[in-house]
C-alpha cells in the first residue's frame, strides 16, 4: 500500500482557488496527521515522465480540480486513471450539464458548486470543500484499495515460489527476505514473526526498519489470544469506521486509538497445533479490509508451512542419518565376527556330528539373513537398482538354494515366464517367502509355485505352502515390520512387502489348504514366455 499523503491541486493559476483548497485541507485535518498540500498546473501534469513514482500525483491521497482543467481531454483522461484509493473532487464555477459531464469525465468522487463562502475564523469548516474532502479522502487513506491488493497478491505469489523452493539452509534468509518485502508493499512500520519456544513464543524473524524491541511473549499477551488459540484472526484497527463523519478533534477526544498501532495478528498453524503468531503492525490510521487480512493469513500459512516443512526435512535427514550409523555398526560390528564364527565352524565340519554341526550353521545362516535383512531396511535411497528380464523360476530355483530345510519341498505347477525385475531383490522376495513358509510350516513343509490362474486379470504368480496358513485376525498386520508369529524377527515379509512395492507391484494373501501369497505385476511390467 502506497502511504500517499499529499492532497494536490491540479488548475490554473487562479489564486484564490488555490488558496481555497489549502485553507480548506488544513480546516479539514489539521495537526500532525494531516496530508500535505501541493499544487501542479496541467501542462506539468501530462508532461511527466511515465514512470509512476515521478509522477507529480505519485504521492496524492486525494485531488482537487477544477471544470477548467478537466476541459482539456487529456487531463481528464489522465485523472480518471488515477487508483480508487486516490478520489477527484471537481470544484465547479457553475451547475450546467456541461461542467456535471466533465466531472464525469474525469472520475470525479464527489463536486463542489459555487465560490467559496468568506471565510471564518469561528468556523473554518464552513466552505462545503472541507467536508468534501474529509469523506471522499479521509476513508481511503486507511484503507487497502483494489490495486494495494493486487500489488500484494502479486508479491505473496512470488513469496510462495520462493519459500517452497527453498533448502534447509536458506530457510531463515528467505523468510526475512519475504516478511521484508511484504512489509515495504503493505507499507507496514513492523511484522514479528514468533514461533513457540516451550511455553513462550519467541520473536524468531523481526522487520522494523526503524528499530524496535521485541522480546519473548506469552501466549495470553498477545490480543484476544483466546481467538488466536482457536485459529481466528485477531484485528485491532486505529481508526473507526466512522471516521469520515468526524473531526480530527472529535476522535482524539475520543481516545480513538490515535496512539496505538494498528495491528493484525494471524495464528501459524501447522498439524491442527498453534505453532506461532505473525504480527502486522502500523502506527499509521489505519483500517484493516477483509480482503488485505485474508492476503496477510495466506502469508502466515505460508511461512507455517515452510517452517513445517523445513522441520519434517531436518527431523527425517536426522533419522537417515541415525539409520547410516546403524547399518555400518551391522555391516561391520555384528559381521565381523560372525564372519569369524562361520570360517571356524567350517573347520571344525568334520570333527564333529551332523547333529551336533547342523543347529550350529543354521543359526550362523540365520543371523547373516537377519543382517541382511537390517541392512535392506536401513538402505538409504531406492530399493530396487537396475531392472532386466528374467526367468521367474530361475530365480526362485536359485532362492531354494539358500533355505537350510532339507526336508522341505519347491514343486514348480508350472512355467511362470520373464518380468523385468531387479534379480538381486526378486531373489530376497522369494528366499523370505520360502523362510517364512518353514518357519510356519515345519522343516518337511512342502512349497508349490506357480502363475495366477484365477482369473483375476493381469499377470501375476503365487507361492503357497502346506503350513497352518494366516490366522484371520493378523492378516492386515502381517506385512508390518516387526509383526510375527513364529517368534522371528518380524521383518521378512515387511521386506517382501517393500519390494514388490518398488517394483510397482502388489502382493496378497489369503488361505487354501496353507498359506497362498500372490504377487500381482502391474500392467507395465509384461510377463512374456521363459
């Protein structure tokens, strides 16, 4: 918002109209809240440069001219141009149709007709000028007009663009930078942004171009914080509705707010939580509109957001980084040894029973799978590398190998054919479901694979076994990492899951006669003959 504060007087030379309008912007304000008053001629008027901040009305908050000056077209034209918050009062020498028509013309607020009244030092206020001016002016100098609020809505539109395109580390840069240039648009004289701090919210991005103090507040400091808590805006505005209607005398003896700032106060939200409060502030009259209020809450969501988001972003770097830590305490600290454990236990493979040597390399096996497993979980980054065609069974053929039950039983129902897979991960799916089956089912459980032939549509395969099958009330949990009921790890079948995810995949289950798992490929992934 352009603070102007000038009341010009676009006319000729006469110098009693001249001297009329000053007389009547000080008898209509007066004191230090009063605009100034400056006079232009026509021909300096047209003869500017187009650049609006050198425009001699660049600074008006109102104008005053005269039938004579909106004679010629072009000054009219060039008036009626002018912003909705900047009004024209067109002084008439007479009441004809003509001079009522380039009033029109030049889009005047409001005429006056007739000379000036002699002047009074009892009443000063007499010329009919003066109250004119104070209703036509008086209001839009408080308030936000169409084109403040578009120029704000512009600036909030490039705010956003920045802010959601911002790193971690340009976070608190880009936040000053988008409350500072909100602030100079809105012509505002402060904007605090606080943000919770424990029980107190603590001024984390401050714009005062003229300096100012702030410091930590409580919550039930800040206006009607009852509304902030439930999310409401709270707007506290420096000059009444009214305003126009009354004099400058009047509304200080009113104690209408004249030394208080104007302020708005919106809630930042993040989560259904009050995570802070952003703070408006002018201590210009001012008189908030629904429409700049709702600009300056679109603000603070914005900054909400971004804070959340850059917060969810450290919090989730934190964790990635607490999961590297433990996948290289795995890959060394626990592999190590039990690298040691295994290249022992194959010395000792003749010297002791196959009673005796079996249980020992099941539980090394098991403890490399369950590394192997930890590891697949903590990976940073994709889950699946490079794809390719394969031969479905030859993969699960090469996972069978790897399952330690030598009574247990893969019957292959049929050929399934090539996918496009990552072969490394497809074997995991398969060696988890074959252990998962064994852990249920008993060491002579007996295993069948094969393609999805119920007609379901789209390509697909199953692994079933003859084991107990899926208890009814853990089917929705079974995939979960963690979940068990085998006394495992909990983590296979969250694996499975994980993968055939990544793959674009799906993956069921249900019972028939023991536990059916099928694995659905996705219509971008065709099954073509082995």
């Amino acid at each position: 918002m352009h603070r102007r504060s000038v009341v010009m007087y676009v006319g000729g030379d006469d110098p009693d109209v001249r001297t009329r309008v000053s007389d009547a912007v000080e008898a209509a304000w007066g004191g230090a809240r009063a605009p100034e008053y400056r006079a232009t001629a026509p021909d300096a008027l047209l003869e500017a440069a187009e650049d609006a901040d050198l425009q001699p009305l660049a600074d008006a908050c109102g104008i005053v001219t005269t039938t004579e000056a909106v004679g010629e077209p072009s000054v009219a034209e060039r008036l009626a141009q002018t912003p909705d918050t900047v009004p024209v009062i067109v002084v008439l020498e007479g009441e004809t149709a003509e001079e009522f028509r380039l009033a029109l013309r030049a889009g005047a607020a409001d005429v006056v007709s007739g000379p000036a009244p002699a002047r009074s030092e009892s009443d000063p206020a007499a010329d009919p000028l003066v109250e004119r001016l104070r209703g036509a002016v008086e209001p839009r100098r408080v308030r936000f007009g169409a084109d403040d609020a578009d120029r704000l809505r512009e600036v909030l539109l490039d705010s956003g663009s920045t802010l959601m395109s911002t790193r971690s580390d340009e976070v608190d840069t880009k936040i000053s930078w988008t409350i500072e240039s909100v602030g100079e648009h809105a012509e505002l004289d402060r904007i605090v942004c606080y943000l919770r701090d424990g029980e107190a919210l603590d001024p984390a991005y401050v714009w005062c171009p003229d300096g100012c103090d702030t410091e930590p507040r409580a919550l039930d400091q800040f206006p009607e914080s009852d509304r902030l808590s439930t999310f409401e805006n709270v707007v506290r505005s420096s000059a009444p509705a009214e305003s126009a209607e009354r004099s400058t005398a009047e509304r200080d003896a009113a104690g209408t707010g004249v030394d208080s700032p104007a302020t708005v106060h919106v809630p930042l939200v993040a989560d259904w939580e009050l995570v802070g409060v952003l703070a408006f502030e002018t201590d210009a009259r001012r008189t908030w509109t629904d429409e700049e209020v709702d600009l300056y809450r679109t603000f603070g969501d914005l900054i909400a957001h971004t804070i959340a988001r850059n917060d969810r972003r450290l919090e989730l770097r934190r964790r990635t980084e607490q999961l590297e830590q433990f996948s290289s305490v795995v890959s060394h600290d626990l592999r190590n040894p039990l690298n040691v454990l295994s290249g022992y236990l194959e010395l000792v493979e003749s010297e002791v029973s196959p009673s005796t040597y079996e249980p020992m390399d099941r539980a090394v096996t098991r403890m490399e799978t369950l590394i192997d497993n930890l590891l697949m979980l903590a990976k940073r980054g994709e889950t699946i590398g490079e794809t390719e065609s394969i031969s479905v069974t030859g993969i699960a053929e090469e996972a069978w190998q790897t399952v330690r039950a030598p009574d247990a039983t893969l019957t292959i129902a049929d050929e399934i054919g090539q996918v496009r897979a990552d072969p490394n991960r497809l074997r995991q799916v398969f060696e988890n479901l074959f252990r998962n089956a064994v852990d249920h089912g008993g060491p002579s459980v007996a295993i069948e694979i094969g393609p999805r032939t119920d007609g379901a549509g789209g390509a697909g395969m199953y692994v079933a076994d003859d084991g107990p099958g899926v208890p009814a009330d853990v089917s929705d949990s079974l995939f979960d990492s963690g979940f068990s009921t085998a006394d495992s790890s909990g983590i296979g079948l969250a694996i499975v899951d994980r993968i055939v995810d990544a793959h674009g995949w799906d993956v069921d289950v249900h019972n028939d006669d023991g536990a059916v798992f099928e694995l659905s490929f996705d219509a971008g992934t065709p099954v073509t003959p082995a």
